[in-house]
C-alpha cells in the first residue's frame, strides 16, 4: 500500500463548527475504511494547515475518491501528497538513466 499525506484547511463552514471536528474526524476515519484506505495518523496543527492525515491506499483512485467523498460535505479543502519510503526513494533514483 501507498503512503499518503493529506493536508487540510478549514472553510468558512468548517471552522463556524469547528467544535464538532472530533465527530467529523470519526467520520473521515470510516469513510476512508470504506474505500480500503487506512488512517494511520490524524493530527490538528497549526501553521498553513488546520489538519493532516497520515493514510495508507491501495491506489490513489482510493485516495482521490476519499479526498471527494470528504470535500463534497463542505468542512475542508484538502490536498493529497504521495509519500515515499526510503526504499522506495532508492529505487526510484536506482531508476535514472
């Protein structure tokens, strides 16, 4: 399975009810378990982004569908990075020409 980092802002809809980010976070949580996405790390932070989520995927059509599912509802903007292992980073660069 694929790393992924998913980094979160608030709308003005999300943070008008931030109180009930715990629950939506649960939810985040089961939708992503729905699409074979699992959450390994989900964290409130501060600076340029409200949340981060810490997934590992299948494929990133999982990831992508995840990412929709969640932004349809109105509470964040999110954006999807692929992370690389350190092993996997070897091998992309043992694949330069």
């Amino acid at each position: 399975m694929a790393t992924y980092i998913m980094l979160g802002n608030f709308t003005d809809q999300g943070i008008r009810n931030a109180k009930d980010a715990p629950e939506r976070a649960k939810a985040f949580k089961a939708a992503a378990e729905k699409l074979g996405v699992a959450v390994r790390g989900s964290y409130a932070v501060q600076g340029q982004y409200d949340v981060v989520q810490i997934v590992e995927a299948p494929d990133e059509l999982a990831v992508t569908a995840l990412v929709l599912s969640i932004s349809s509802l109105g509470h964040l903007r999110w954006q999807s990075l692929r992370a690389f292992t350190a092993a996997e980073w070897t091998t992309i660069l043992q694949k330069m020409p």
